[in-house]
C-alpha cells in the first residue's frame, strides 16, 4: 500500500470491516497511521488513533497476517 500511495497519511486499519480499494477505514477500524515519503514509511510517525476499538458491532479486532506475525515477533522479542 505504501508503493501505491506514495506520499501523505497511510491509515493502518485491522481487517474486521476492510474498507473498499483506495478508501479510508472507519475511524473505529484503524489502529494508526504513518507517514509517507516516497512510498517508504518515514521512522517515528506512527500516530495511534484514539478512536480505534478493540471490538465494535462488526465483531473482534482481526489483524492482516503480515502486521500479526509482526507483533508476534515483537511480543517474543520482549520476553527474550
């Protein structure tokens, strides 16, 4: 996505409700967002999204596999 987009705001949202191709998530539905520079993500952007919620009426948080298996290595990391 951060190919595609380029430059600006990228709006990291889990996959309970994915919104359509381009669109911009539910407020409810993203996690946070980065900062964008020629397609590559710029290091101390990330900006948490007070309105994200861990469960809403369209179910449970579910995370992509790629940002699971991060924070999956980031948790085994902490407990090392």
């Amino acid at each position: 996505m951060a190919q595609w987009q380029k430059q600006g705001w990228l709006h990291v949202g889990d996959e309970r409700h994915p919104a359509p191709w381009g669109r911009i998530p539910r407020p409810e539905d993203i996690i946070g967002s980065v900062l964008l520079e020629n397609g590559e993500i710029q290091a101390g952007t990330y900006q948490a999204m007070p309105a994200y919620r861990l469960v809403t009426n369209k179910g449970l948080m579910k995370l992509s596999k790629p940002l699971e298996e991060c924070l999956v290595d980031a948790a085994k990391a902490k407990m090392k």
